[in-house]
C-alpha cells in the first residue's frame, strides 16, 4: 500500500521494492475536476480540480506512473472535504 503523492514518489518506490504481490495506492478524488457530477463514477475523466490546484494533478500524474507499470494495481480516490 501507497499514499505517495507524486510520480516519482511511485516510481522511486516500485524501483526500491523490486518484486511485489498486489499494490494498493491511495489516490485522491481531487483528481476530478470540480465540476465532475457527483457521487464521482470510477470511469469519470481525471483533470484539473480548481480547489484542489497541483495536489489533485500530482496525485493523477502518480496514478498514471503507477498504471504504466502495473496496470493491475488498485487505486482508492477516497473523498476529501474542505
């Protein structure tokens, strides 16, 4: 399990731990731009989240890492709040 926060926080991580069982990253739901109808839908496009700035796409950029190297890995993108 995961809570990295940028791409090269994952990539440096998958790199140190070699072979690995089933990776779980937390993800963010600021990686939904803020006008994504809610409750968010798994399928719904990532982009940029006014309220959220560059957490919301650093947090996408490192899913993306994570998913060019282990497309069965699991992302979480639980709910934040202000």
């Amino acid at each position: 399990m995961d809570t990295g926060y940028t791409r090269r926080d994952v990539t440096e991580l998958l790199e140190a731990l070699g072979d690995y069982g089933t990776f779980l990253f937390i993800s963010s739901s600021a990686v939904y731009p803020e006008t994504t109808p809610q409750p968010f839908r798994e399928r719904a496009a990532a982009g940029y989240n006014a309220i959220w700035k560059q957490y919301g796409m650093d947090k996408a950029e490192a899913e993306q890492a994570l998913q060019q190297r282990d497309p069965q890995a699991y992302i979480l993108r639980p709910p934040l709040s202000l």
